[in-house]
C-alpha cells in the first residue's frame, strides 16, 4: 500500500515538476539552491500527499505547497556565492531565435522580478501562471481586491526598477 | 508595462520547462531526505527551550540544596511555588503541541505564517514566564535569608566566615550578591533568548506583516 502511494506520487511529481522548477528558478539564484529548494519542496509535497483526496487537480494542490515552502518553511541561505544567474545563461543561449530588444527587454524584465520581495514574487508567479485573482487570492489568504491593489504595486514597482 | 509583463508571461510559459528534468529515481531519493524546513528548526529549539530550563532543577546538587533543615515554612513555600510552576509549564508543553500539530503546509500562505508565529508565541511567553520564575526565586530566597537565619546559614562557606566578620554585614553581602547576580543571569538569558528568537522568525515576519497590511 505504501509503495502503490510512493509510486502514484512519484510518478505525479515527475509529471508536473516544471511546476516546482519555476518556482526555484524565481526564489534561488544558482542551481545548487535550485536543487536544494527542490528537494524541500518535494519533501514537504510528500508528506502532505497523504491528505490530498484528489479534489482538485495535482498540479493545483503543488501550486499552494511549492510557495509555502519556498516563502515560509524555506530557511537556506539564500545569499550563497553569486554565481552566474544560470537563468539568463539559459535565456542567452536560446535567444539567438528572438528579435534582439525583445530578448534585452525579456531580460530586463526577469531581473525586475527577481529583485521584487517573497510575496511580490509569488504574486507575479501565480500571474504568470495565468492564475486568476481568485485563485491568488485563496492562495495568499488576501481578498481579491488586495490582490489587485497588490499586482498594481508591483507593476509600479517593476517600472522603477526598470527604469531607475 | 503591461505589454512588458504580457511579454514576460508569454516567454515565461514557453520556456516553463526549461530546466533539466529530473527523473524517477532521482525524486524518489528526495523523499527520505531530511527536511530543513524553519518548522523543524523552531519544534528542535522550542524542545530545548521547554527542557533546559527544567534541567536546572533536576540536577541532584541543586535537588540537595532545595530543602533546608530548620526552616520548615521556607521549605513548604517553596514547595508549593515550585508545584504551581510544574503546572504552568505542562500546561505551556501541551499548548505548544497543540498549535504545532495545527501548522499546515496546506493552509493559504498567511494563515501557515500567522500559525507559525502562534508556535513561536507559546514558547515565548513560556520563556518569559522561566525567566520571571527565576526572578521569583531570587526575591523568594532574598526574603528567606533576610528573615531566617538558617537560610543564610545552610549557604556553602557561610558557617565558617560567620566566625570572622560580624552576621549582619554577611546577611547584606550574601543580599546584594543574590540579587544582583540572579537579575544580571536572566538579562543574559533573556537577550541571548530574543536575539535568537528575532533571528529565526525575521523574514517570516516580514512576509507576515506585508500580507497583514494589505488587509488594514
């Protein structure tokens, strides 16, 4: 029985991992903390799997998780030896296909994200997601109209960071 | 900026599988890892807090010293403030299991936060509560050596200096040495307790109070 649960799980996670990959890849900054993040994540999917009953969809229920451990449980230091964001390595390596001011302002715009705050950044993923306020709102335990108070800040904020 | 972030949105769900894919076997090892999350860090610290203080008055040379022949109302005093204390802390131990039983990964993001910081406040106030019981006992102790000579006397080393310099002036001096010691120790344990405490918890009650105010 618990390995039929191991296995279902397993199986479940590494289906939808990008989920929990996009979430280190805005909370880390190299892939040491990326992997890191990662197994924390996976850890704490696991040992709450045994109450999820399946009433929503797999990829919903990692949503809530993923962002609860990497904003609050989460305790690594995140300040380890500044490495190369492997992010934009990867973004400078495929962007040779895109129109060159799409790619630099692509990159600008991560980097904003990146330097927004643990809740921002949540707000922003789950935007990027195309979740809807609602869903946003329920994930954060804010109101919908916060949410949207909130996502103007950011959009605000995310202009002086781009244009200082 | 809005084109900006529908830019962003579109590239972010293109590239969403990106990162190199890790397989079966390598997220079945994940799952016996050990967890650092801060929950484990705070039930790890919060059982050392409920225990130390504890050990104390478990170690036998202090267990010796507790009852002092010829004070018979001193030793049932304390008795009694050391029986009232036991209660607190049972009950300070099974309120803090309780709302750390409560902490769920499945909660929306300020709601686990607002449950973590509840954890953390039991076990504050239940240090607060070991560091005012500490100042208690000095004052309780204070008291006895200043109205029972055989207080003052049961001290190591006092029988054989009241032999030398006059009972009074050994009163005063064992006085101020009990007091200002016992209020310099619990300073100390107070401010190495709270800069731990601001410590683990600072990013989270950063989050915390940015969710808390967006609801003001």
């Amino acid at each position: 029985m618990h390995k039929e649960l191991e296995h279902k799980f397993v199986t479940e996670l590494e289906n939808n991992q990008n989920i929990v990959h996009k979430v280190c890849t805005l909370y880390t900054n190299n892939r040491d903390a990326h992997n890191d993040l990662f197994q924390e994540i996976t850890i704490q999917l696991w040992k709450a799997y045994p109450k999820f009953r399946g009433e929503s969809k797999f990829s919903t229920w990692m949503y809530r998780v993923a962002l609860n451990t990497a904003i609050t449980l989460y305790r690594k230091n995140k300040r380890s030896i500044p490495t190369q964001d492997y992010e934009s390595v990867i973004f400078k390596i495929q962007a040779d296909e895109y129109d060159a001011t799409e790619e630099q302002q692509l990159r600008l715009m991560y980097n904003a994200v990146r330097q927004l705050g643990d809740i921002d950044k949540a707000l922003i993923f789950l935007y990027l997601e195309d979740k809807d306020y609602t869903e946003i709102a329920e994930t954060l335990g804010i109101t919908e109209v916060n949410v949207r108070v909130k996502m103007n800040r950011i959009k605000t904020r995310l202009k002086t960071i781009l244009n200082p | 900026m809005i084109d900006e972030l529908e830019l962003l949105k579109k590239d972010w769900q293109k590239k969403g599988g990106q990162h190199p894919k890790l397989s079966y076997d390598e997220i079945y090892k994940m799952l016996w890892k050990k967890s650092s999350s801060i929950v484990k860090w705070i039930l790890i610290i919060s059982i050392l807090e409920l225990i130390l203080p504890n050990l104390v008055y478990l170690s036998p040379s202090i267990r010796e010293d507790i009852f002092i022949k010829g004070a018979e109302d001193f030793n049932n005093y304390y008795l009694a403030i050391m029986a009232i204390y036991y209660i607190v802390v049972i009950y300070f131990i099974s309120l803090f299991y309780m709302r750390y039983k409560e902490i769920s990964v499945l909660e929306n993001a300020k709601n686990l936060m607002a449950q973590i910081i509840r954890v953390r406040t039991t076990v504050k106030y239940y240090i607060i509560f070991c560091l005012s019981m500490s100042l208690v006992f000095v004052a309780y102790y204070a008291l006895g050596i200043y109205f029972n000579d055989e207080v003052l006397l049961s001290i190591e080393g006092i029988p054989e200096k009241v032999k030398e310099v006059p009972f009074e002036k050994i009163r005063a001096a064992a006085l101020w040495i009990l007091i200002i010691g016992g209020i310099v120790i619990t300073a100390i344990a107070a401010c190495i307790y709270f800069l731990l405490y601001g410590l683990l918890l600072r990013k989270l009650k950063k989050n915390y109070n940015e969710l808390q105010q967006l609801d003001l």
